[in-house]
C-alpha cells in the first residue's frame, strides 16, 4: 500500500474516530427519554403472525404513526418521571 493511500485512510480513520466521540458526547450531554429500542415491522410482515400470537400482543403498539408515538412515549415517561419525584418527596 502507498503512503499517500496509508495517509488517506489514517484520516478516514481520525475523522470517523471524531465523529463517533461527538456522538458519544452528544447522548451523555443529551441522553434519551425513551428506554429500549424500537423496532418498526410493517403490519402486513408474516413476522408478526409468527412471533406473537395470543396474550404476546399485548406488548405490540400497532400504529400508523411512528413520531406521535414516540411523542406520546416521552409524554408518559416525564409523567412518571414526576409521579417518582412526588412519590420521593412525600415519603420524606
């Protein structure tokens, strides 16, 4: 390998490096309300049939819309959020 490639991928490599502690940085600056993952499955997928059948559905969100639930999932867990607050100060 050349050292003009070398030289190219050490930057490659120094630049994504960089990226991914600003990222880093950005989650512990800025972490996220919603815990897990999220997963999206169109609801047409044989998956669904295969994977949760009878009480399992009960812990699938089925929606059309991806953003208003998460909205509604931030929603509740400041609410909790609150509720625990409330809860800790009462006990005192």
């Amino acid at each position: 390998m050349s050292d003009k490639i070398k030289k190219e991928l050490e930057d490659i490599i120094k630049e994504i490096t960089e990226e991914a502690k600003s990222v880093v940085k950005d989650y512990a600056d800025n972490p996220s309300e919603i815990s897990g993952s999220t997963i999206s499955i169109h609801d047409t997928s044989p998956y669904l049939e295969e994977r949760w059948t009878g009480e399992s559905w009960k812990k699938v969100i089925h929606t059309d819309d991806m953003g208003k639930l998460l909205k509604d999932v931030e929603k509740h867990n400041k609410n909790r959020k609150k509720q625990k607050k409330l809860g800790n100060k009462q006990k005192k």
